[in-house]
C-alpha cells in the first residue's frame, strides 16, 4: 500500500504533541515504521538508488506537503529556523505566545535544555552581537526608570539593549584624534527589543513595539528565538520594508547559527531628543550614553563596561 504523506506526517506529529521535528526527522521515522512502503516506494523510481537516496526524498516531499494550507487544520505548524521544524499543538496563536511568556517549558524544550526566559536570551543575544558584528552591548532594564509620566507614560519606550558600533576600530591614531577633533561620527547606536516567539498573533504588536523604543537609533532591530509560520515572517518583511526595523532570528542552544533574517535600515542621524528622554528616565541608558561619550573623549573602550560574553582581541 503506498503512502499517504500528507496523512503519516499528521499521524506522527500528533502523537509527539508540541515537540518539534526537522523533515528530515519525521522521514527517518517514515523510513523505520513503515518498511514495507518504503521498500515499494524506492522500487517503483527510476532516480532513487538506495535508502539514504529515498530519504532525502521523503523529506524533499514533506517540506512540500507541509506548506500546504490543508495541514493546518489539523494543528500542524512550522517554525522558521533552518532547518524548518514543524510540530502539532491544540493551542491557539494567542495561547502559544501566553504559554512563551509565562516561561512554562514545553516538554520539548525540557528535553532540548532550551532557554525560555526572556531574559536569558539578553546575554546569548550579546555574544552573538560581539562575535559576528562587533557591537558593544548593554542591557536597559526597565526597572531602572523613574516612570514620572506615571502608570503607561513610558510604554514601548525602552529597548531591551542597546549597541554601539566602534567605526574607527581600525583606524590610524592620526586619523581618530583628527576626527575626535572635528567631532565627526565614529560609532553607530543600535537597538534590540527581544522577544522569545513571534506569530502571526503578536507579529505587528511586537514589531511596533520595536518601531517605537528604537526611534532614536541608527539601527533598530527585533529579535526572537522563535518565529512562527511562513506568513508570520512574510508579514515581518512587509512591515520592514515600510519601516526599516530589521529581524534578528536568535538560536538560544547554539549561537553561532543565529542570523540577521531581514537587515535593518540605517538612519542616518540620531534622535536626540528621543535619546535625552531615554537618558532623564533610565539609569542603564544614562550610563550608555556616558559610555558613549566617554569613549569620544578618549578613544578608549573598557570591554568590562558593557555585556561582553567573549574576551575582546
């Protein structure tokens, strides 16, 4: 009997609820619970040669059939990390992102030993920042704030850390103190709001979030550790096109496989104005700012200073 892909791919994953799985997963499964069919199925080509051949197909043919709208109804989702995992659930768009930010781990994520706080992705978030762009980051805690426009005055005004970006790393003496006495731009400021999923629920709430508390920076970007859905990610780029703010897909386990999925912008002037509000009401972002002028000042940069993950070279 041949398969019905489309019919075992639900069949697995809703046995194993809320776990996830890469095709390739599912169709070593496919292979092992159903040899009889694979045997008829590896017969009947004339390209697939052997078993490693037949599945790489099976998880050609599942990524095919798991873009189809019709697995949706029956809970079938797909995340957006490279490899695409895809997972069955009961819950509601607005009860995944309700479950994220209680930090109630899945029992996929028990068994993986993945991070579900929000903020333990602030230091992976760092290092990731330092290792592939070589932005000095700091954490803005909102904590930190004097809130005196009361209950809701400072809503989506904080980023949750902030960057700077040392354009004359590499520069000759001569050349920095030329500039420092000219005053011309030697850094560019960044901002991240992080979030730890993102789907078509919250996709445009959160992003604007991002839109609002990055307005003062040179680059704004919004980060996540998961993203839901092919239509979730599209509707981010949309939205980046129309405002510049770009989309950091952030691997809690392993960093390194983390990626800018959509670059930011750049604004070419900072908002000052925006900046000294930030300034008046948080102290962690007073103390960025006085980092910053520090460091035009003298041209010098402590890695003690800011959340530094990895020894500076």
């Amino acid at each position: 009997m041949a398969l019905n892909l489309a019919n075992t791919v639900v069949e697995f994953l809703q046995q194993n609820p809320e776990q996830k799985f890469t095709a390739r997963e599912v169709a070593n499964w496919i292979f092992e619970t159903y040899p009889d069919e694979c045997q008829q199925k590896l017969e009947r080509s004339s390209k697939v040669k052997n078993d490693d051949d037949l599945v790489k197909q099976i998880t050609g043919e599942i990524y095919a059939v798991t873009f189809k709208d019709r697995l949706q109804k029956h809970g079938i989702k797909m995340m957006e990390d490279r490899p695409r995992r895809f997972y069955f659930t009961h819950a509601t768009d607005d009860e995944e992102i309700a479950k994220a930010e209680s930090h109630k781990p899945s029992p996929d994520t028990k068994a993986k030993g993945s991070v579900v706080k929000e903020h333990d992705l602030y230091p992976i978030l760092s290092e990731f920042l330092w290792s592939e762009l070589e932005l000095y980051s700091k954490r803005i805690d909102e904590k930190r704030s004097r809130n005196s426009r009361g209950a809701g005055g400072n809503k989506w005004l904080y980023p949750d850390l902030v960057g700077m970006e040392d354009l004359s790393s590499d520069w000759h003496r001569e050349i920095k103190d030329c500039v420092q006495q000219y005053a011309n731009k030697k850094t560019k400021l960044w901002s991240f709001e992080v979030k730890i999923l993102i789907n078509r629920s919250n996709v445009r709430e959160v992003f604007f979030q991002a839109v609002s508390n990055s307005s003062w920076a040179n680059f704004g970007y919004l980060v996540a550790s998961e993203i839901e859905g092919a239509d979730t990610l599209k509707e981010l780029r949309m939205l980046s096109s129309l405002h510049g703010i770009g989309f950091i897909r952030l691997d809690a386990e392993n960093p390194s496989e983390s990626q800018i999925m959509i670059p930011a912008k750049e604004r070419i002037e900072i908002d000052w104005d925006t900046a000294n509000r930030l300034t008046e009401e948080n102290k962690d972002f007073l103390q960025y700012i006085k980092l910053i002028r520090q460091f035009y000042q003298t041209g010098e940069i402590r890695q003690s200073d800011w959340d530094m993950n990895t020894e500076q070279d």
